[in-house]
C-alpha cells in the first residue's frame, strides 16, 4: 500500500510540474527576478559544475606580461561592457541582465562571492573553464569556440590583476596595438 501511494504522489508531482512548465506561469522576464528558491538552486548548479568541470585544468604560469596585455585588450573589447572597467559601478548592458554579471573590476573583486576563499590556481581553473564554455542563460558566451587557449588564457592572466587597477592603468594595459588588430590565436572555422 505505501509503494502504491508513492508512485501516486510522484506521479501527482511530476504531472503537477510539467503542467506548471506549460502554463506559462513563472515570470521568466530578464527584469524580473528569481524566487529566492530558484536563485538559489540556479547558482549553486552553476558553481558545483563550474567547480566539478574545472578542478583538473592545469594552470600555465600567468605571470608573462605579454599575457597580462593580451589579455588585456581582449578584455576590454569583449567583456567590459558587462564586467565593468575600473571607476564603473554599471553599463547598460550590467544593468539590463539578469543574473547581473559580476563586477570583475571592482576593488577585490574575485568574480563571485564565492571564489574569496578558494586559491588562485582554483579561481583561474574557473575563470579559464568559463570564458571557453559560458555559462547557459545567463549570456555569458562560450568564448573556445572562436578563441584558443593561449588567448582564454591570456584573459585569465588579465583578470588576476583588473581588480587592483586603476582607471588610467587599465586604459593603458587595454590599449590595442595596431599590430594586433587581427586580435591573433582566433580560432579560423
């Protein structure tokens, strides 16, 4: 008899759900945001996979400062309009997403909450693990279809140091070289 009123109730629940899929119900605008519950559960998905996903990456040695410029500029042409440069709190695109990018400039900033007590090998296994797969619906691309490792790699090098920039700093790293108009290590398809 129990076994009989489990396969009920989990059938009243799974026809319960698709019928709520179908509705139409859940607000599903950009400007309205999540159930708590939702955003919740959203993000701790996002971050357990990220982490899963990411954990045996191996991290080249970002200290080469042509990294640091390469980075750089792609930074600013790609990413800045949502991730903020240094002195920015908000773009018109931050504003207008849902879930709000986070501010990478920001003094300290890690990226997320979470990364302030993970280590650098860890914070740029997801950095780098993010930029070549995006993360879906949130309109975070998935940049390793266009772009190679060395230069994915170039971005993280980038954004171990954009918190600590200054706006005139920043302006000068992000500055594209004629040279590099062609923004070489694309993938050709």
């Amino acid at each position: 008899m129990k076994i009989k009123a489990l396969v009920a109730l989990a059938l009243v629940a799974l026809l319960g759900g698709v019928g709520f899929l179908y509705s139409g119900l859940y607000p599903i605008g950009a400007d309205v945001p999540h159930f708590k519950l939702t955003y919740w559960a959203l993000e701790t998905l996002r971050d357990s996979s990220v982490a899963r996903a990411s954990k045996d990456i191996e991290v080249p040695d970002l200290s080469n400062p042509q990294l640091l410029l390469a980075g750089g500029a792609d930074y600013n042409d790609m990413c800045a309009a949502c991730h903020l440069k240094p002195g920015k709190t908000k773009s018109d695109m931050s504003q207008g997403l849902y879930p709000a990018p986070p501010n990478l400039a920001g003094s300290g900033a890690a990226g997320h909450d979470h990364d302030a007590g993970e280590g650098l090998a860890q914070r740029a296994q997801r950095q780098f693990w993010t930029i070549k797969h995006g993360i879906k619906a949130s309109a975070m691309p998935a940049w390793g279809k266009t772009h190679d490792d060395k230069r994915i790699w170039a971005m993280v090098a980038f954004l171990q140091k954009l918190p600590d920039l200054n706006p005139v700093q920043y302006q000068i790293i992000t500055a594209r070289r004629s040279s590099d108009a062609g923004h070489g290590g694309s993938r050709e398809n």
